[in-house]
C-alpha cells in the first residue's frame, strides 16, 4: 500500500505524514507535497545548466602556480592531473581524477539517465533497484567533488610569496564550484518515489 | 555536577534555593532515563524513497528498520541520550574557536614563514576575483558547521524539558537541511591533499587549526552517529496531534 492511495503525503524533513488536504507538515512547518514539485523539470533544468558549465569548468584554468621561477602556466583539471602523475604523485592524481573528473561525469550522466529512465520507453534496461542505487550513489558522493575548490582555497590562502612563489585561482574554479552546486541541487530535488510510482503504473497495465 | 550547582547557589547567596534549583536540573537532566524507552510504540510510517506504507515494531538492541522494498533505512535503534549530544555540541563549539583562529598549514621558504588559516584561503579567494567561490567556500566550510551546532542547543533545550515548542521543530527542520551542506569532511581531505602536495617543495607544518578542525569535524560525525531524528522528533512532536487521512497513520492505539 502506497501513501499516495492512502491520501497521505509524507514530510520529507520530519517523516510525519500529513494529511492530502494539508499544504504544511504540523510538526516542522515545512511545506509538504505528494511528490515533489516539479521534480523532473526542475531536475532536467539544473542537470543541463550543470552539463553546460562543465565545458567552460575544464577549458578554463583552475589556478596559477609559480614557484621559484618555475611554472606560471595556468593550470586546467586535466593538466594538473597530468603534471600530478609527472611529479610521481599518482595516489593524490589518483584521488583528484576521482573527485574532480569522475564524479561530476558520473552525476552528469547519472542523473540524465535516471531522467530518461522514468519516461515510458526509455528503460534502458536498469532495474528499479538498480535505478535507486544509482540515485543513492550520486547523492551521497555529490559532496566529495567540492575537493578540488578547498584545495584550491588552502594553497592561494598559503603560497603568497610573491616572486618565489604565488598561486593565483583562474576562472575555471568558478564554473566547477556551479557545476558542484547545481548536480547537489539536482540530485535534491529529484523525487525518487516517482521511480516506483511509474513500477506500480505498469504492473497494473500488465494485470 | 551537583558541587558546582551547588556554589551557584552559594553564589547566588541562598543555599536552599541552590538545593532546589539542583534537584530541578537534575530531574531534568535524569528523566530521560527512566521515560526514553516506554515512549517507543510500534507504528506506521511511509517510506520517504518509495512511499511503501510499513509498520515498524519495538526495536530491540542493535535492529535497523528498512524499507522492504526500496531497502532504505528507516529507523534504527539508538541508546540516544540526549544529554550525549550535548556534551559533542558543547564540545564541537569549544573547538570552532581555535579552529578557525588558529592557521591550517604553515609553509617555509627561503627563510619566509608563511600560514594561513580558513579566513586567509576565503579572503585570497575574493582578492583573485572569485567573491562567488569564496562565499561558497566561506558557508559550507565555516558557516554551516557553526550553524549546525548553534541550531542544535535549543533543540537540546526543548527536548530536555519535553515540550518541543514551535520554535524548536522548525530549527530541528532547518538543522536537518543544513546537513548536507556541511563540508567539514571534505575540507579535511583537501588540508591532507594539499600537505602531501607540499611537503615535496618546501617544509609544511600543521598548525593548530588542523587539529582542532579535525576534532571539530570528529564531533560532527560523532553527532551524527549519536543523534537519533526519529527518537527527536518524536519528543519534540509531543503536542502534535497524530495525522488523520482516510488511513491514520502515525499513533496506534
């Protein structure tokens, strides 16, 4: 039985159910819904914007590092990574590719293809279960690809000693910051009971 | 505990009303002993990831509820005392000072010392054009964990003297949302990140900074582990009637 047939709707903060009529949760004040409002537009909208600002996040440079003399070419993701590994330092490239590189790829297309799998006829052959680990997945890891950001933050906070050794944050943390943002935003306000909504739909077509 | 209220008392110049004023904190401080555990009942509830209704019984030691189908977890059983979050908020709050006084990582390089705390990295994140990014940096970093743990004091207060008032359940519902966007963790794993980093090019040293932000960010999951929102709300809820739909869900008689 689904809280939906049962004229229920469930706080998502404070897990009280309320009542169909009622537009706020009486315990927590905060406004409740069957499902999410606008969930999948909403959701399409930030996915894209973040899609969007993907390009300019790994054209742009990131940061600037001069350090006694040496360097002062700005640096992209894909470039620090590659200079990570010329340093020998392939445990911490290891780690930036994961957090800056794969992560936002993977929430990107994870969440295009939650998107598309709740629309009739685009299954792409994942299961339900399936589905809800993906949407789990890419909303608990969300926060991990900040990484880079802070890393970013600490060393201009630290390296200022002007001639021998400055960093200087380019434009590129920008629109990577946004694309952090918004995939969080994204994975937010996507409803997962509409997965199941959609399950329960067709298996009563099919009987 | 019972000294020091005493001298409050004796400070305050009467020691009858110290007496008094103990034996009143102190059943305060107490009761969640002896009534936690007859407030659990078996009851519904909706899955908030697939909308099953599931009715949950009296958990015992160590059970964890989860959805059937979706397989999220709904409750679990807590010894949630709430005076134990108490002593972590108090704690996290007494280290968000040093933390954020005290610089992260110190660097030396040809005779200059340089170091630079959380402030410093948001204010050269603003002087480089990118007030954007510093303010982001500045909220989840510094902002969030300040509020989480500010937030959580009137909460503890209401659910000590068992009346959750308005008040309090709509902070508890803007601390549930704040969650998410703390970033203590992950701040820390840059700080590691950006040692390792430098320690090939010059001397790093931790400042004090570092350790206290790591006991911060320790208090912070320390909360999380301890605080049970099922168990809170339900405390805090008390004057909330139960739900009517065409099913009523949430009490059973």
């Amino acid at each position: 039985m689904n809280g939906i047939d049962l004229g229920l709707k469930l706080c998502l903060v404070c897990y009280q159910a309320c009542p169909e009529y009622q537009r706020r949760c009486q315990r927590c004040g905060g406004r409740v819904r069957i499902r999410r409002n606008n969930s999948i537009a909403r959701c399409w909208a930030l996915t894209l914007a973040a899609a969007l600002l993907y390009i300019p996040a790994n054209i742009l440079p990131m940061m600037t590092i001069s350090w006694l003399g040496q360097g002062g070419e700005p640096d992209t993701i894909i470039s620090g990574v590659v200079k990570l590994i010329e340093n020998d330092m392939a445990m911490i490239a290891v780690l930036v590719f994961i957090a800056s590189i794969a992560i936002p790829l993977l929430k990107l297309l994870g969440m295009a293809v939650l998107l598309l799998s709740i629309q009739p006829g685009y299954e792409m052959g994942l299961g339900i279960r399936q589905k809800m680990r993906l949407y789990r997945v890419i909303s608990w890891i969300g926060r991990w690809s900040m990484l880079d950001i802070f890393i970013i933050s600490l060393l201009a906070g630290l390296i200022q000693f002007g001639q021998l050794g400055q960093v200087e944050p380019g434009a590129g943390a920008w629109a990577f910051a946004a694309v952090v943002t918004l995939t969080m935003l994204a994975s937010n306000s996507f409803d997962p009971r509409l997965l199941w909504d959609n399950q329960c739909l067709s298996q009563r077509l099919e009987e | 505990m019972g000294i020091v209220l005493f001298d409050l008392g004796l400070v305050m110049g009467n020691e009858v009303t110290g007496k008094a004023l103990g034996r009143y904190l102190q059943t305060l401080l107490t009761q969640r002993r002896i009534g936690g555990r007859e407030a659990e009942k078996p009851h519904d509830l909706l899955c908030p990831d697939c909308d099953l209704l599931i009715s949950i019984p009296v958990l015992k030691q160590q059970q964890v509820a989860a959805c059937p189908r979706c397989f999220h977890t709904l409750e679990k059983h807590a010894y949630f005392r709430i005076q134990n979050l108490l002593a972590l908020v108090i704690t996290g709050l007494l280290l968000y000072i040093p933390a954020n006084i005290y610089p992260v990582l110190t660097l030396e390089l040809a005779g200059l010392q340089h170091s630079s705390t959380i402030w410093g990295g948001v204010v050269a994140l603003w002087g480089s054009g990118l007030p954007i990014v510093a303010t982001m940096v500045f909220v989840f970093v510094m902002l969030v964990p300040l509020l989480r743990l500010l937030m959580l004091i009137p909460v503890i207060w209401a659910s000590l003297l068992r009346d959750g008032s308005r008040f309090s359940r709509y902070l508890f519902r803007d601390y549930l949302f704040l969650c998410q966007w703390g970033m203590a963790k992950i701040y820390m794993l840059g700080v590691l990140i950006s040692a390792i980093k430098l320690v090939d090019m010059t001397s790093v040293e931790a400042g004090l900074g570092v350790f206290c932000y790591t006991g911060l960010m320790l208090v912070e999951v320390g909360i999380s582990i301890t605080l049970n929102e099922a168990r809170l709300w339900n405390t805090l809820g008390k004057g909330v009637k139960a739900t009517e739909g065409i099913y009523v869900i949430n009490e059973r008689h």
